[in-house]
C-alpha cells in the first residue's frame, strides 16, 4: 500500500502549509513598515578646481543599499549625476557635464555607506546636490552642498614703461576662484594704491587678474604683488626689485611744486617789506590782526566739532533707524505665488508654507516658473515704501530668504547674489551667509527658527534680524529699480509667520 502522507494532496500536509502561510503574512507588513534616514555631512565640501571630489551619505540605521536605487542629482530629480539601480551603474542616464566624470563608491554599500567621486571639478559643478536611496517601499534623500575653489597661477610681474612720472609695473595671474584680492605692497609691507585693476571672468568661471601700479621713489623700489583665494584664505606672491638706476632722478611735480613755492616766498618777503614799511610803529594793528585771526581758526574749529558732533548723532539716529522694533512696524502681508515655484517644490493651499519633495510633480512649463534652482518668489511685489515679514525656517540646515526683482532668470543655474538681482541671506549647514560676492560667511551661533526681512525701497536697503533682537545680521545697500518680490530658495520647510 502506498504512504498517502508522501501525496502533495494529503491532508498531512496542511499544517505545514498553514504554517508557511503564517510566516508570510507575518513578514509583508515588517517589510512595509522599513524606514530609514539618509545622513550626509553637516557642512560644504570643498574641492579645488582639477582635482576629485568626494561626496558621501549614510543610512541610518545602517542596513544594505545593495538592492535600492541610489540617485545623485542637481537641484531638480531628473538632473541625474550618478545613478545606481538594479545592483548595477546607469551611466546612461546621467546628465552631460558628468558624462565620464563619475564613480560610485561601493565598498561599503552593505552597510549602508555610498560615496561618489567626481573627477575634474570646475566652477561649474559648485552647488547643491542630491543624495536619495529608494527601496520598494520607502525612499529619503539629503542634500550636500559643494563649494568649488581654485588657486591660480603665480603672479607675474613686468615693467610697461614710464608712465605718470614713474615706472609702471603691471601684475598678472589666472585661473582664480572664485573672484580673488590683489594687492601691491611695498618693502614694509604698506599697501600701494594700484592705478588700474581688472579682474575678469573667463566663459569657464575662473578669474583672471591684471593690476598696475606706480613706482616713483626709491622707498618703494622693492614691492611684492600678492593674489589671493578669500575662501580658502591662500595667496600667491611674486616679488620685483627695481634698481635705482631706473627710478626718475627728478620727479616733474617736485620740480613744479619747488619752483612754485619759491614764488611764493619771494612775493611773502615782498609784501611784509611794504607792510612793515608803511605800518612801521603799528604794533597794535598787527596785534589786532593776529588775534583776529586766531580768532578765526577758533571759530573753524567749533564749526568742526559741531558738525562732527552732527555727524555722529545722524549715524546713531539712523541704526536706530533700523532696529528690528521700528522696521517691524512695517508688516506686510506675503504669500507664495506657485506659478514661480520648482517642480520638486510643494506650496500649502493657503499659499504661507513650502517644502521639497524631491520628486518633481506634473505641472505646467511656464516662463515664470523656476526650473533648476528649487526657488518660489512671494506673489506681491513692491516698486516703493517700507515692508517686513517673517520667515520661520524650522531649524533647518538649507534655506535662503531675502528679495529679488522680478526680472530675475527663472531658467538655468543662477548666482544668488546681487548682480543677479538677487539680495539674500542663507544656511548651508553650519554656515551663514550673506550672498555677496564674494560671500560673507555671518557670525551666527546655534540654529535660528526664524529670519526677519525688511525692505526699504527708496533708502535702497535690505536688512535681515533675529525677531527681538534690534541690531541687523546683515545689510545690503543698493538702489533698486523695477518690481522687487520676497525671494525664497527651499530645501528645509519654510513658514511665512503672520
């Protein structure tokens, strides 16, 4: 007789089927609950220019990426950098400035650790990028932001002639960034005031210099020209000694000024030998003069320190001016205006709140909208008068608020500064800035939840505030022209406060 327990339709073995049935049911909704953090440094990375870059992030808590897509990307989620998908690189896919500039770092992917190396760095690649791990069933990213600078070459040093009535010494260096300090100095280190300057932008970003002084004496015949990187705080020097033998022997205005004065002199002995030939005796009228005109310089005196006094007591009055409870009495209503706002970017229904989603959504590719930097503008604009509002930025590590015309590019990358017609403060990290150029790195402590903004259209100021604290993080003076709207670059949530 055959053993129906070895049968595949024996009742025996259902159990074991139950059984198996029971671990599956039990497993699915473990898989669905797998979440993770996506960890990146908590401060820019800084390449120099030719070199490699290395950007890394983390999962938390650690856990194998050997099976999810990691993406890199700029600004907007289909600016791929680098993509790994099904266990395997999809060179294909990237976009073409890193086409063959890229490697994944695998290594440590089981444990939840990528690092991307990017070769040859430009100014080009400066900015923000994205970091996102995606299983079947959960995704997250983080953002890492990528400083660029480069050393340029040694200055170079040459003499172009006489000019001016000394010798004209042109210094020369490239391939600077970003825009880079020169500076003439002489043998003890004072610096001279050049008579031409020239720093220019080549079509790949880099700076290059050309910077002129003049040597007249023989105190300065020893100067030094000096390049600096103000990001990396790094100069370049070169030297030059010019021989006496080159220097002028005779300084044509010297000569002009001697012959003048000794003009002056005779006419002065002239004039007091008739004075004292006819006043001969009127000791008390030269008396009188005297006093008269010590007089005089007294009264210049009191006039000086009058309106020096006057001076002082208008600077005073306008800080005071300034301070976060007077410009905060101009309160302005802003709302978002989400025909300006990035795909990736999610505007409240009640238009007072945005954050990054990551994923771009299916909206319409109008002039207006923003579509590389992930940026929305407010929907009011102002062409006159004195407008405050608040921000809170959450405690979040990347943001930018300020204000910005309404001609400002929507298309492309753009330089958040004020020759984009851009006038912002922001956080990358552990750092504050005020997006000038070059930047100005602000010395803020700790995370602040809320930023002030204030406009003064006809003064031509834009200062930012701690709410309640009365002196400005920072200033921006200017005059505007044209229709300036509230200026917002989200990476972190951002809130407009009532």
């Amino acid at each position: 007789m055959e053993d129906s327990s070895m049968c595949p339709g024996s009742v025996r073995s259902l159990p074991l089927l139950g059984f198996t049935i029971s671990l599956i049911s039990l497993h699915v909704p473990r898989l669905d609950s797998v979440s993770f953090k996506v960890i990146g440094p908590d401060r820019p990375i800084r390449a120099l220019v030719g070199e490699d870059a290395l950007l890394a992030c983390h999962l938390s808590p650690r856990m194998s990426a050997e099976s999810m897509e990691v993406r890199w990307f700029r600004s907007t989620f289909s600016a791929i950098v680098h993509l790994y998908r099904d266990g395997r690189d999809q060179v294909g896919q990237q976009i073409a400035p890193y086409r063959s500039r890229t490697k994944l770092l695998k290594d440590s992917i089981a444990n939840g650790t990528v690092s991307l190396r990017i070769h040859n760095i430009t100014p080009s690649d400066e900015g923000t990028y994205g970091c996102l791990f995606q299983s079947p069933t959960f995704y997250e990213e983080a953002a890492l932001e990528l400083e660029v600078a480069g050393l340029g070459s040694t200055p170079h040093l040459s003499v172009d002639g006489y000019q001016h009535g000394g010798i004209h010494v042109v210094c020369e260096s490239a391939g600077w960034y970003p825009e880079p300090q020169v500076l003439w100095r002489d043998l003890r280190g004072q610096r001279l005031a050049p008579v031409m300057e020239k720093i220019s932008q080549r079509t790949d970003r880099l700076f290059d210099t050309h910077i002129a002084t003049v040597i007249t004496d023989a105190s300065n015949q020893n100067l030094s020209c000096s390049v600096l990187n103000p990001r990396l705080g790094q100069e370049k020097t070169a030297k030059m000694h010019i021989a006496d033998v080159f220097l002028p022997r005779t300084n044509p205005y010297q000569v002009a000024l001697s012959v003048t004065l000794a003009g002056v002199f005779l006419l002065i002995l002239l004039a007091s030998y008739c004075f004292w030939k006819q006043h001969r005796g009127k000791d008390a009228q030269q008396a009188e003069l005297k006093e008269k005109i010590q007089n005089l310089q007294s009264e210049l005196e009191k006039e000086r320190e009058i309106l020096r006094s006057e001076l002082e007591n208008e600077r005073g009055k306008s800080l005071a001016e300034l301070g976060w409870s007077k410009v905060s009495k101009n309160s302005a209503m802003v709302i978002l205006d989400p025909d300006t706002a990035h795909p990736s970017l999610l505007v409240s229904e009640n238009r007072r709140s945005v954050k990054w989603r990551g994923l771009q959504q299916d909206v319409p590719d109008n002039p207006e909208r923003f579509d590389s930097e992930t940026c929305v503008l407010g929907l009011e604009g102002f062409t006159s008068g004195q407008h405050y509002w608040e921000v809170e930025v959450g405690g979040g590590r990347t943001w930018a608020v300020g204000v910005a015309r309404e001609s400002v590019r929507r298309k492309g990358w753009i330089k958040f500064s004020p020759e984009e017609m851009i006038w912002a403060v922001d956080q990358c990290g552990s750092h504050y800035r005020a997006r000038t150029s070059p930047e100005t790195l602000l010395p803020l402590t700790g995370s602040p939840r809320r930023i002030g903004v204030f406009l003064d259209y006809e003064q031509g100021l834009v200062s930012f505030y701690h709410p309640g604290m009365e002196a400005p993080i920072y200033i921006f003076t200017t005059s505007f022209t044209g229709q300036l709207h509230p200026f917002f670059w989200v990476y972190s949530p951002i809130t407009l406060c009532s």
